[in-house]
C-alpha cells in the first residue's frame, strides 16, 4: 500500500477530547499534495495516528452546514 502523505493547513475546531488524549477535529487537509479539503475525525496526540474520517468539498460543507442548521 502507497504511504499516505497529508499536510494539515489549518485546524478549524477541536470538537472533544477522549481520556486518552485522542481529539476529533475539523481540519482544512491536502491529502498527497492534492487540494486541501475539509476532514473531520479523530487523532492521536500530536497528529502521529489517526482514525477513519470524512472529508468534504467547500461546497458539500456548506451544504453540510445548511442542512445542521435546519435541526435546531
């Protein structure tokens, strides 16, 4: 399996914290040096491993965020 290269440009929230340290996180992510996306999930401290997440378009977020806003 190829080595999977990201890059986190900006870290938009840090949404919890487990006993662990493990966070889950909002990032603006460039995954193997492509155009960077918005990705939730959670990592290890100091980013050295991670676990399954989501990553968005600018637009799927702001269709995410309309959709979220509607529930309250």
């Amino acid at each position: 399996m190829a080595e999977l290269k990201y890059e986190i440009k900006e870290t938009v929230a840090v949404l919890s914290e487990s006993s662990k340290g493990w966070t889950k996180e909002l990032n603006l992510i460039s995954w193997n040096g492509r155009e960077p996306k918005y990705d939730l999930r959670d990592w290890a401290p100091n980013h050295e491993k991670m676990g399954k997440g989501v990553t968005l378009t600018k637009d799927e977020l702001d269709k995410l965020i309309e959709v979220l806003s509607e529930l309250k």
